[in-house]
C-alpha cells in the first residue's frame, strides 16, 4: 500500500496524467482490479466525459469516476449501514428548531438569539463545520474548560451551548437517522470490509484542500488501496522549501505536510513523486499566458521576454455591455480562428450575479451556454401549487392563493377557463365558504339597482359553465382543506398534501412535461421537472422522518415547507455537447479550454472581500486553535486562498484570455477595476486594452466588430439608422449592412425591425367605410361618449368601437357609489309620491325614515351584497345612509322655498325610456341617436310660462364653465336640458322654457366653526350653503324666486345673489334667454360634428391639456395607447381658457348652417 504525490503547477499536465494512466491501465486490462477517480462532485460529469470520450475506449467498467460523498453512500450500500433513514438539512434545521425551544432555559449566550429567524440554519451550519473537521461534543468541552481558566468565559459559555445542543442532536439522531454531515466518518469505518475498494489503485485530484473528515477517508483509503495517487497544484520549490503564509501555493504546503504526516503515522510507503515542471507548462501555448501563471504572485517579477498577444482586457460601460462585447468575441472566435463553442469557458466570482444577463444575451446572439450552478425551486409550478394549496388553507379561500393555485397549470382547468373564473370571482368577490358551500353561484350585475328581473336564457348558460368549473377548480383544493384541517399531526397533514397531488394527477402531467420538453429540444426544462418532483418528495418525506409525530397549525408547516422550498436546489448536467460552460471560480472545475473568459473583474468582487459569518469570529476562531481545536479558516485565511482563485482564473486558457470589468454597475454607480487588471498590465505593458460599448460607437470600438450575428446586426442596424435619421454621423459601413440585409432575402424581417424608425404613435383616421361597418348605418352613442370623444378621439374609439373595458372588480368605486345615490334618491321620490305627498310637505322625521327605508332595500342589491360583506362596508352603509337622508332633507327644504316640482326622475330617453332618443343627421346624411338618462326634471309655472331645469347628482363639487362648453367637454346638462324642452309636452303640458341646468352635491358635510357652537337655525343655514347647487339659471328674478322663495341677497339653494332692488347681482351665475338658445344651438353643433368625425373613422390618440388638467390623468385605456411625450407624435392637443366675452362672440357664428337646427 503506497502512497505517491502527482505535483506541478496549473496547467502542467496533472489531470491529463491521471486520466492517461486511467487509460493505460484499462487498455491493459480491461476487468482487472478496480480503479477509483476521486474528484471534487461538480467535476465528476466533466471527467467522466473526458474519459469516456477517449479514442479506441468503447466503454469499461473497472473506473469508479466519484466524489468523497458519492463514494460513502455507495460502500455503504455495499457494506452496509446505510439502511436507517436519511435526513436531510431542512429535516436537521427542523429538530435544531425544537431542541432551541426544548432547551432554551439551559443556555447561556444563545438565549436570546434562539427564537430569531435564520438561527436555526446558523446553527445548523456550525454543527456542521464541527462535524466535518471532526469536533465532537467531548472536544468542545475539553476546549470549553481551558478557555476559561484562560479567562475567556463569553467563548467558553458559547463553546458548552455548542456542546449541548451538539449532543441533544446527536441523541435526537440516535438509532432513527443517518446524518449525511456523519457519511465520510462511516466511510472511513467501513472502507476496509468494501470489496470494490480494498486493492484498487486511487487517484485523487482536483482538490486544494481537504478536511479532517476526507483525511480520514484518504487515510483508510491509503491502507487498503493499492495505491493512493493525490495531485496537488504547486511546484516542488514550494512543498519543500519556507513555509510563507501568505505565499500563493500555502494552503496546498499546508495539505502536503498533513499528507504526508498521515502517511508516516499510517505506515503507508510513499513513492517518488511524479513531477510535471515543463517551462511552459504544457496548457499555454500563449507565452503570456505561460508568464501571469509563474510571474503573477511573484514579486519583483523579471521584466517581459514576450509580448501581451493572447491576453486582452476590456472594459464595458455596464454589466450587460459587458455580456454583449463576451458574446460578440466568442462568435469571432468561432466564426474567425476555428473555435468550437466547447472550447470556451467563462468564469465568475458570482455567478448568479450575471445569470439572468448571460442567459438572456447569449440567446439572443445564438450561443449555447450552461450555468454550472445550483439554481432555485421557487419558481417551479409545482412548487407554487403547493404553497398556494396551504395558504388556501390559511387564508379561507382568499382570492390570490386560490388564483394562483388554478394559474399552475396543474389543475383540471385550461388558462381560458381560468381567466374566465377568476373575471367572475373578482366581479363578484367570492372567498371563504361560497367557494366549497353546496350552494351554486347566482350573481349577476345588475345594469340599475331598481332592476329584479329573472336571469335570461343567456345568463343561465353562462351561470352553468361557471359553476362547472368552480367545481372542476375546488374539487381536489376542498377535499385537501378538510383533510388537513382535520389532521393530528404532521404526518396526516403531509399525506393530505401528498393526496391532493395523486389526485390531481401531477406525477403524469410533469411526465408530460418532460417528454415534450425533450422533443422540443430543452433537455434543462426536461431535468427540471424530474430533479422538482423527486425533490418534493424527498422534502415531504423528511418532514414526515423528522416531525411526523408533531401537531402544528397550518401556518407553522407552511412555514416549515417554505424553508425546504427555499433550500431545495436543482443541479443540473450540460444537456449538450457543443456549448460554452459559465462556471463559478469557487465551485466550479471547468475543464482546460482554449479560450477563457474571466467576467467582473472588479474590487472587491475577484479577490472577494471576506466577511465574517457564522457564530464564531476570526478572533474565536484563533484562540480554538491554540487550545487545539482546529475549524475551518476564518476570514482572513480566506483572504489569502482568494488569490488562488485569482490564480485559477489566469490558468484556465491555453490559448486566449480576456479580463472585462464594467465601469458601472446596474443601476448605473461607478465600480473600480480589480488590482488584477493593473498587476496584469505591470507585467505585460503592451497587453490589448479594449472598450466595450453598449451601442457601436467608432471612437470607442471598431462598429465592424459589431456584426456578429445576423439578429443582433439587424438590431445595432436599427439604432444606427435612427442616429442618421436625427442628422448625426455614422459609420458608412451601415448602410453596407442594410444593402446586405435587402439583399440576401431578408427584406421583410428587415422592414419589420426598422419599422421602429418611423414609428410615431398616431393613429390617424379608419379606412374608408370602416368607421360606417364598425358602427352601423347609424351611430348609436351617448353625450358622455360624445365628450369623450372631444377629450380623445382615440379613448371613444377604445371603449365605444372596439368594446375595451376593465374588468369588473368587487369593490366599492365612484361609480358604484353613483349608481346607489341614483337609485335611492328616485326610489325615495317614488315613495313620496306613492303616498301623495310632495317633498315639502315631508317632516324631517318622514324624510329620514323614508330615506333609511330606501337604502336598506337597495344596500343588498349594489355588487352581490359588497355592502353587508364585512363590518367595514356595514359601517359604510350607515354613511350612505346618512348621505341620502342629508340630500331628501335639502331636496326638501328647495321643494318647501320654490316652487319647482319634479316630472322626472332617472328619466331615460332612448331606445326602452321613458321618452324617445335624441335624433341629428351627420354630414353624411347618416344618423346619430343619444341615448340616457336624467337625474331629475322639475318644472315650474310662471308669469311667461312653464320652465324647466335639469339637475344632475354628483358626488364631488362641480361646476360649469363657459370654455368647458366651447371645447366640447361638458355638454351633457344642456343636452338632457334640450331633451326636457323638446319633450315639455309631454313633461309638463305645455311649452317648456329654459329654467336652469344644475348640479346638486350628494354629501354630508362637516360644518366649520370658530369654536363656538351654532345653534340650529344657523347650522341649518351652513349646510344649505355648503350643499348649493351650482351651475347655470335663467337671467330672471321671477325663475330664482320660484327656486328660492326666500332669496335675500346670496340664496341658500341656488348660484344667485339678488340685490336690494330686487335685480339679480353680479356675482350670480345666470345666463339670458338669448345665451341658453345660442348655447343649446352650440350644443347640437358640437354634438353633430363630433358624430360626424366618429362616422369619419377620426381615430387620433390625442389628448386634451385645459390649465394644468390633462385628459390622460385618469384615462384607463394607458396601457393601449402608450401616450408618451418622449415620442414623436405624442403631443397634448391645448384648449386655451378663454374669457367668457370672447366665447360669446366665437359661438354667435358658429354652425350657422346646422341641418339639426
């Protein structure tokens, strides 16, 4: 039993002569004794292709290719002991968690700290490291003892919480479980029974480092095996000459002599080394690359025998100018200089830092890479669907965690059906028990809430489809809430999360999955979904293995999943051949390449800085060691092994090396280059230095070296094209590119990406006789569709062409507030004329009754009874209700001082109201219909006759102004005023005249006082003037007494003020009879040329700014039109405010000629 060491520095040929005489052996004889690669586990797949794939080996079966871990699990198959049941790290966290709450009284520092989030896992981690380098409790104690006679009690107490806990779990592990952290240590008791192992020759390589648990194993291994062969990255100078800490080659010094002493107390023969010094090594055919491998950590370094040709360094604007210019050099490389993508390596400090870009960029280029790291699970449908079936479970049913358990994919329903489930529930606000009650669902919205109608053959059909498929949607999701909230323990509560799984057939829906991913090509997709499942079931069965006897809620085993969640990782193989390998320095042992690229070379990031983590500081972590416990370097021993990673990622290339740095990070702050960068310069002065921008630009980067993939050209082309368009210079080797572009057939791809250069975001007119087919021969519209139309053409084509509307959603809004005010207010006219009354005669007692009366009938039928749905909204109710009674009084007080009565109320006109639509002829002789609905028409009799006014009820404070009218933005009291007057026979029996168009405000307001209380009359007097109505009266005393009886000076009711004599004031808003005809004539103008430009097809995005108003302020259609200033075309349309005297004269002449006259 021999022992011999393989040593030489990187890039001398170690691996390769291990694999040779792998090779030779087998070529020898291919059954003869066993032969055992044992290599660090991301580097098994990598070695095992590399030998598999030698020439005139067809296959073999005496090589084992495997790690330290691999080879314990299966020399205990072999032997035995691995039969009790594995668990897992979330199973170890798990009973930490109960053995921090169980002994929690008994500790000393960590008192405190044992309740916290995340200490469960720290504490995890550093029984770990005591493991691994072989600490046992009684080691801990030893040590404990003697830091405190030093004097150092905090260490000691925090060394006996250590050795407590350290020895409840190994008891709580005792006869049930396996600890995988022990696996090496029963490796090393067991070695000597396995038969596979015992006489085989072992070469070990690819290590650094190894710790006491693996020296063990090595030990053990060097007894039985025939020999043991251990590679080690480092010259014969620096394994036998001063030991120099901070020397690059130490920690491997340091591995050697621990070797070496191993070797002597086991007895164990060393052979002759087997020394690889070739000067170069063998890797670099590049002498600068030869040169940074031997000079770099050598201070003061000879000066240059070679130039820098072979090693480039480039600096990037940012992190992704910096992914850009890596992918444009490797398809140069392959394109140029015979490179194959697998010839290529790109190496990181972090990895997942640049992930999501490498990914991305590398696609769009056309680059085949893999990541060589562990990713997350979270993202998994799998995993979501069973967090999203608990929290179900947690929340009763609430809307997102049952949404996002149907949007899995996983369940019985297809994405349409989804969506048409959730549009319902989200209308109707269904949670809780309507989900899984026997009951089936019935809402409906209602158009008005005086509506009570039966649900039309339509609807019932509708009606039965959603019923389907809720039941199809909770079927399984209901059967598991019963189930789990019925379960004891955890163990019933996981075989109910695992039925809900049987029963929604996951296990053959991922099978699905994969073969279709496989057939399309994504083998990583296809590993995916196998690595998930198997996952999943190994977590739940850990959780079953180690807390399948507790009783916990259903928030702490959600709790307890989510941790497995967050913990489980997939590690995925390359799926292909022919790829680049992204690897991390730390983790990963890419395979020699030609060609490598070390990205982010920045300070701080390569050498990364280190920093302290864990229980024990750098400080602890000495004053162990010099009471004989050995741990795991802290951070500044890691410090130093930072540069072997440095010197690793100089080493990777035989033939080219590029170092990139951006200048800035994501989110645009400055980052410094590495001193890599300048110790790489100082050592090769005439190194390439070059600059990747985000965008070709020739001061910085010759643009030729942009054309690197027809995609990508096509998208620099495009930007370049938009530079020349705004007049500045470019690179006439662009205008080569769209020539070639046009062509080599790509004509059409061309225009489509270049269309962009054009685009401005208007939207001008619809063809010819579309605006007619998408309308009909006549337009049938509303006023407030007409003013929007007037606020943006495009908004009105939106909603009244195409039919766009937001999705119903369960909740109390503005409009839904509207419709209850509306509905209660002609319910309580109703009544009151039910029983003969008028609203004056009404007492203030009547009039609260009646209104109280109203709003609890109508309160059930607004949104499926949103307003008795929680204590909240019953609370709303009572505001409403107050709302109402505080507008019946006011409405009552104006009946009891005027004498206006009201004819109408929610008067609807058009197609099934109450009066026939409002008809105009377009100028295309086409014909426009207004339908709607008025609030309330009241008349009075006068001296000169019957006038009528429209009152319109608004929530918020309104009023009417002149240029509003002109623009054609609030046109809708006129025209309801119009309609009232063109049907006043039928209204009021006679001829009606223009009275006023007003608006009353449905409130309830707080009444301001200086501290002194009023008393009712007064009080009385301030709601009245806080109520007021607003808007426009007739220019006549006797209309403002027959609204305001009582009118001295400013009226209480009304916008008037009337003077001493009698006259109306100044201040009143008041029009003559002459303005209101001009303005119903400017109305019906404005009302027929906005239809006519609807017939037209006028379709403009184009948005009105009044003031410092702006029509898109509130304009849900946003997203559709994408209105932006910072593009051409996207411009606000500026209505002026004018003074009213220059409006009056403006529409004195305008549609003179108005056929609707």
């Amino acid at each position: 039993m021999t022992i011999r060491f393989i040593t030489g520095r990187a890039g001398s040929g170690k691996t390769r002569a291990c694999l040779d005489e792998v090779r030779e052996e087998l070529r020898k004889s291919p059954e003869g004794h066993p032969l055992i690669l044992l290599v660090p586990e991301q580097a098994t797949f990598q070695t095992e292709y590399e030998l598999a794939s030698t020439p005139g080996l067809s296959g073999f079966i005496r090589v084992q290719v495997i790690s330290f871990r691999r080879l314990a699990y299966r020399v205990l198959q072999e032997v035995g002991g691995a039969a009790r049941a594995h668990i897992g790290e979330l199973g170890k966290r798990m009973m930490l968690r109960r053995l921090l709450e169980r002994r929690r009284a008994e500790l000393k520092v960590f008192r405190r700290s044992a309740g916290l989030p995340g200490f469960a896992d720290t504490l995890a981690r550093a029984l770990g490291e005591l493991k691994t380098y072989c600490a046992a409790p009684e080691d801990l104690d030893r040590a404990s003892y003697a830091l405190r006679e030093a004097g150092a009690g905090l260490l000691s107490d925090k060394l006996d919480d250590l050795s407590l806990l350290y020895d409840s779990l190994e008891e709580a592990l005792a006869g049930r479980f396996t600890d995988p952290d022990d696996y090496l240590n029963l490796l090393a008791d067991r070695l000597k029974d396995s038969p596979s192992v015992c006489g085989a020759e072992v070469w070990v390589d690819g290590f650094t480092g190894f710790t006491p648990q693996e020296f063990r194993v090595l030990a053990e291994l060097a007894r039985v095996a025939r020999r043991v062969n251990i590679t080690l990255c480092a010259d014969l100078a620096a394994l036998a000459g001063y030991r120099d800490d901070t020397a690059l080659f130490y920690p491997v010094r340091e591995t050697y002599d621990l070797l070496c002493a191993m070797a002597a107390r086991e007895h164990v023969a060393p052979e002759k080394p087997l020394v690889l010094e070739d000067r170069p090594p063998r890797r670099f055919r590049s002498p600068a690359l030869a040169r940074l491998e031997h000079y770099f950590f050598t201070y003061p370094a000879p000066p240059p025998d070679c130039s820098g040709a072979g090693v480039t360094l480039a600096a990037a604007v940012n992190p992704r100018a910096e992914v850009e210019g890596v992918a444009r050099e490797i398809t140069a490389l392959c394109r140029d200089e015979g490179f194959r993508y697998r010839d290529i390596v790109l190496l990181l400090r972090d990895l997942d830092a640049y992930a999501g870009l490498l990914r991305a960029v590398f696609a769009d280029h056309g680059i085949p890479v893999f990541l060589d790291h562990k990713r997350t699970a979270m993202h998994h449908p799998l995993v979501e669907l069973i967090r999203s079936a608990l929290e179900v479970l947690i929340r009763e049913w609430a809307f997102d965690p049952v949404f996002r358990y149907l949007k899995t994919d996983l369940t019985p329903l297809s994405r349409e059906e989804v969506d048409l489930l959730e549009n319902y529930v989200l209308a109707h606000g269904i949670r809780g028990s309507r989900w899984t009650d026997d009951r089936p669902w019935t809402y409906r919205r209602r158009l008005t809430l005086e509506e009570d109608r039966e649900a039309s053959a339509a609807e019932l059909v509708e009606l039965d489809r959603i019923n389907s498929l809720r039941r199809q949607a909770s079927a399984a999701l209901a059967a598991f809430c019963r189930e789990a909230a019925q379960a004891a323990d955890v163990r019933e509560m996981t075989a109910a999360l695992f039925n809900l799984l049987v029963g929604l057939q996951v296990a053959e829906c991922l099978e699905s999955w994969r073969s279709r991913a496989e057939e399309e090509g994504r083998l990583e997709a296809a590993q995916e979904h196998v690595q998930v499942w198997n996952g999943v079931i190994n977590l739940l069965d850990q959780v079953v293995e180690a807390l399948g006897d507790e009783a916990l809620t259903p928030e702490e085993y959600a709790t307890v999943l989510d941790a497995g969640f967050e913990s489980m990782k997939l590690a995925l193989i390359p799926p292909g051949l022919d790829q680049v390998v992204a690897g991390s320095l730390e983790r990963s042992r890419v395979p020699e390449a030609r060609a490598a690229f070390v990205l982010g070379v920045n300070d701080g990031v390569l050498p990364a800085r280190a920093a302290a983590k864990g229980i024990l500081s750098e400080g602890e972590r000495e004053r162990l060691e010099a009471v004989g416990l050995k741990l795991a370097p802290g951070p500044r021993r890691r410090t130093f092994e930072e540069q072997y990673l440095v010197y690793l990622a100089l080493t990777r290339a035989a033939e080219k090396l590029y170092l990139s740095y951006p200048l800035a990070d994501s989110e645009g702050k400055a980052v410094m280059p590495s001193g890599v960068v300048a110790r790489v310069k100082e050592l090769l002065p005439d190194v390439e230095e070059r600059v990747w921008p985000v965008e070709p630009n020739a001061a910085l980067a010759d643009d030729l070296t942009f054309l690197s993939n027809p995609g990508r050209a096509l998208s620099y082309l495009a930007a370049q094209l938009r530079e020349a368009r705004a007049g500045r210079p470019v690179d006439p080797l662009w205008f080569d590119v769209y020539a070639w572009f046009v062509r080599s057939g790509r004509r059409e791809e061309c225009a489509r990406v270049l269309s962009g250069l054009f685009f401005s975001n208007r939207e001008g007119r619809l063809p010819s006789g579309v605006g007619r087919a998408l309308y009909g021969r006549t337009l049938k519209t509303s006023i407030s569709g007409l003013e929007k139309f007037r606020s943006c053409p495009f908004a009105y084509f939106l909603e009244y062409g195409l039919g766009l509307q937001q999705r119903a959603v369960y909740r109390l809004g503005a409009p839904d507030l509207g419709r209850f005010f509306h509905a209660a207010l002609k319910l309580f006219g109703d009544r009151v004329r039910e029983q003969g009354l008028e609203w004056g005669d009404l007492s203030r007692e009547q009039c609260r009754e009646v209104a109280a009366g109203v709003v609890e009938l109508l309160a059930p039928r607004l949104q499926s009874e949103i307003l008795l749905s929680s204590a909240r909204r019953r609370y709303l109710t009572g505001k409403l209700k107050k709302t109402v009674q505080r507008a019946a009084l006011v409405l009552a007080e104006h009946s009891r001082r005027g004498r206006f009565r009201p004819v109408g109320l929610e008067l609807a006109f058009g197609p099934g109201g109450d009066l026939p639509a409002a008809t105009f002829i377009l100028r295309d002789g086409s014909e426009m219909t207004l339908a709607g609905r008025i609030d309330r028409i009241d008349v009075a009799e006068g001296e000169s006759g019957v006038y009528l006014r429209v009152i319109d009820y608004k929530s918020a404070r309104m009023t009417i102004r002149l240029c509003d009218i002109y623009h054609g933005l609030k046109l809708q009291l006129l025209a309801y005023l119009d309609v009232a007057l063109e049907h006043a026979l039928t209204l009021a029996g006679a001829e009606g005249l223009p009275g006023a168009v007003l608006y009353f405000r449905l409130d309830d307001p707080f009444v301001k006082t200086d501290g002194r209380v009023p008393d009712q009359a007064e009080l009385k007097k301030r709601i009245l003037r806080e109520l007021r109505m607003t808007g426009l009266i007739l220019a006549d005393p006797e209309v403002v007494r027959l609204m305001d009886g009582e009118v001295e000076g400013d009226s209480d009711l009304v916008p008037v003020h009337i003077k001493k004599d009698g006259e109306i004031g100044a201040r009143s808003a008041v029009l003559t009879s002459e303005q209101f005809e001009l303005l119903r004539h400017y109305m019906r103008y404005q009302l027929a040329s906005a239809g006519s430009e609807i017939m037209d097809g006028v379709v403009e995005i184009s948005p009105y700014r009044l003031g410092a108003f702006r029509s898109c302020q509130h304009c849900s259609f946003k997203p559709v039109c994408q209105f932006d200033l910072l593009v051409e075309g996207n411009e606000y349309r500026l209505l002026h405010q004018e003074r009213d005297g220059v409006i009056w004269i403006r529409l004195a002449g305008q549609g003179e000629d108005d056929k609707n006259e």
